[in-house]
C-alpha cells in the first residue's frame, strides 16, 4: 500500500492558488484512477484506489498547510505504513514553473507543510515530489505569491505539468523512487 499526499490549503479562498498545486495533482490521479468518493478521515479528504496494480491511498490534509503534518502521521500510524511507502506533492516557489523535482529524502526549503510533516515524523526520509511555480518576482511578499492565483498563460503550462506530475507518481510506485527521478526531474519545455 502507498501513501500520496498532496498539500495545499482547504476552502474555496485557496482553490487553484499556487500553494494548492498538491491538491490539483491529488485531485487528478483520483480521477483518473477512478477513486473512491472522499471520506472525512485523519483531519483530511481520503480517497482509495489502484495504481498500477498498489493499493493506494490519495490524501489531502484539511489542516491548512502549516499544520499538514498531523494528518500525514496520522493516516501513516493508522495504515502501519513505513517511510517508504508515502510521498508527499508540494509547491515549491524556488523551482520555476515547469519543473518538478523528486527527491527520497533532505530538507524542507522554506516549504511550512513540508517542514510540519517532516517534525511530526521526526525525520526527512520520506519522497517528494515539489512542484514549480516560482520564481517570486521582485520586491514580491511570498506568502501574496504562494497564495495568488496563475495567469492564463500560466494555467496552460500548470495543468501540463499537473498531467506530468501524476505521470512522475505513478512510476513511483511502480518502478520507485530512482526511476522517477530519472525520468521526471527538470525543466520540462512544452509546446
């Protein structure tokens, strides 16, 4: 069984902002796999289905970001899962729009969920999968920019890469963390 966590913000305020890529991403791979119906569980939105033969769990902390960690350890100690089967989808604003960068393990980057997940797991060995949406632009607060919305010519490449996201999941868990990164890290040039 696997774990795919995708972090972002509940409520409609935040949808399809910048920090909630990690729903989207979540949002899609349950489409596209048929999940079930969301269930209220583990301070989050859980789903459940079948990738590539895994039976797979699709969670969304409900928590707000900074706190995403709870619902992560949660559902971890609830299902007797290790380190190994979760990975965890973030934005990360220091990657630039059209990259994504899988790593098995390291430091949170400034990401707050993140950060929250790897303190109340108390450790960083986990998967990743951090979404590009930066740079923030000059004399820009980054919480304004995490929390603003993509342009329409931005969208395009965002829902693209959402597509290519679930793609870099899938292998995951099929053929594991190296496999990903080989084949999904970097710049992707659309078009």
């Amino acid at each position: 069984m696997k774990l795919v966590v995708g972090l972002g913000n509940p409520g409609k305020k935040y949808e399809s902002t910048r920090h909630n890529v990690g729903f989207e991403v979540i949002q899609s791979l349950a489409k596209r796999h048929g999940a079930s119906a969301g269930k209220s569980k583990f301070e989050g939105l859980l789903q459940e289905c079948q990738i590539r033969g895994e039976r797979t769990l699709l969670l969304m902390p409900l928590t707000f970001m900074n706190l995403s960690g709870r619902s992560v350890r949660q559902a971890l100690d609830f299902y007797k899962l290790g380190l190994d089967d979760l990975v965890l989808v973030c934005d990360d604003f220091n990657l630039s729009l059209g990259s994504l960068r899988f790593r098995p393990e390291g430091s949170a980057g400034g990401q707050k969920g993140l950060a929250d997940t790897i303190q109340q797991l108390a450790s960083d060995q986990f998967a990743r999968l951090r979404f590009g949406i930066g740079p923030v632009p000059e004399k820009w607060d980054p919480v304004d920019f995490v929390l603003g919305r993509f342009s329409t010519d931005e969208s395009v490449l965002v829902e693209l890469q959402i597509n290519r996201a679930c793609d870099a999941v899938e292998t995951w868990i099929a053929d594991g963390i190296d496999q990903a990164m080989n084949r999904y890290n970097g710049d992707q040039q659309f078009g």
